[in-house]
C-alpha cells in the first residue's frame, strides 16, 4: 500500500482539505492448487479516508497486476 501527494516526492502523513492525493495497494490471493499467490480480481473494492471533517470513499480501479489505484481530493 502507498499514497503520496500531488508529486511522487510528496510522502507526508498530514494533507490539506482541498490536496489531491494518489492511493495504490497491491492485493493477492493464495491458491492452494497452485501453491502460488496470485492477482486479486474484483470491480467492486473501495477506500475511505476518514478525518474529522471531510470524508471520502471511493472505488479503487484495476491496475496492472494486483494493483488498485484511486485518485481523490481531501
């Protein structure tokens, strides 16, 4: 899992109410026939940032891989 600011640079763990910020997680599943993880397949999986006041949920998009992304503002 990472999240940064509007640069890559930017790894800070307070953000101001109006900053976008860019969220990724890399999510695997085990496979037992296998013995292998694997990419995690879904277009239903959300992220929320919660503060005092405001939140946010949104939907995280497939990326490549096991990757999910999600952009949004504070």
């Amino acid at each position: 899992m990472s999240y940064h600011g509007i640069d890559a640079n930017h790894k800070e763990t307070l953000f101001n109410v109006g900053e976008k910020l860019f969220f990724s997680a890399e999510i695997e599943e085990f496979n037992e026939k296998s013995q292998e993880w694997k990419p995690y397949v879904t277009d239903d999986l959300q992220v929320e940032l919660v503060m005092l006041d405001p939140w946010v949920r949104t939907t995280l998009v497939k990326g490549q891989g096991s990757t999910y992304l999600a952009e949004f503002h504070v």
